[in-house]
C-alpha cells in the first residue's frame, strides 16, 4: 500500500475514536480497540471507509492477534465473507456476543438475588 494511502486510512482511523493504539505494518492495520467488543463496527466503518475512498474492488478482513486486532486490505475476492448486504456483521459477533451475554446473565442472577433478598427484608 502507497505512503497515501496508509496516512489515509491511519488518519481516518484515528478520527474515529474507537482506538487507544494504532500502527500499520507491510499494509495491515493493528488497533487496539477502546472497546475490543466493538470490534464488528470497527470492521464495519474501517471497510466502508476503505471501499469508498481508496478501492470501490477491494475488502478487508479482520484477525484477533492477542489483544489487538489486525486489518488486512485486500481484493474483493479474497476477502472473508463476513458481510451482506443486509447487514455488515463480522466473524467475531459470536464470539464478543457470547461473552456479553454471560456478562448480562451473571449480573441479571444478582439482581434477582438482591431483588430477592430485599423482599424478604436481608
């Protein structure tokens, strides 16, 4: 990738706000994310920004590598089929998802048990 287009797209990223570290290496893209759940978004709006103003033919995939994520630009054909037309989700949903949601269960069972509790004045 031309000097151009990486200041392009590390600029960009930087405008987003969603990072708390950035370099770009032999044409990939390393963030840590302020929110490593939103990785999908970031995805998202990394691709649309991609395809938009540096290459209407070409993808980007997404790799977890420890506790960054990688960005790799690549051409439409070898891009991961992640995203649809309907809606652009990416391979680590399930996985962030998943977390999420035992996060959600464990405080919703302290809740009722606190709930519980008050009512039966402890």
């Amino acid at each position: 990738m031309d000097t151009i287009n990486t200041k392009k797209i590390l600029d960009f990223t930087k405008l987003t706000g969603l990072t708390e570290r950035i370099t770009m290496s032999h044409g990939t893209l390393y963030v840590t994310l302020l929110q490593p759940e939103r990785c999908d978004f970031f995805h998202g709006i990394i691709r649309t920004f991609y395809k938009d103003n540096i290459n209407t033919d070409g993808g980007v995939n997404m790799y977890a590598v420890g506790d960054e994520f990688a960005f790799d630009f690549v051409p439409a054909d070898r891009e991961a089929p992640v995203f649809t037309d309907e809606e652009e989700k990416g391979v680590w949903s399930e996985f962030a998802e998943e977390g999420l949601q035992d996060e959600i269960d464990a405080e919703a069972e302290i809740q009722m048990q606190l709930d519980q509790d008050a009512k039966e004045g402890r």
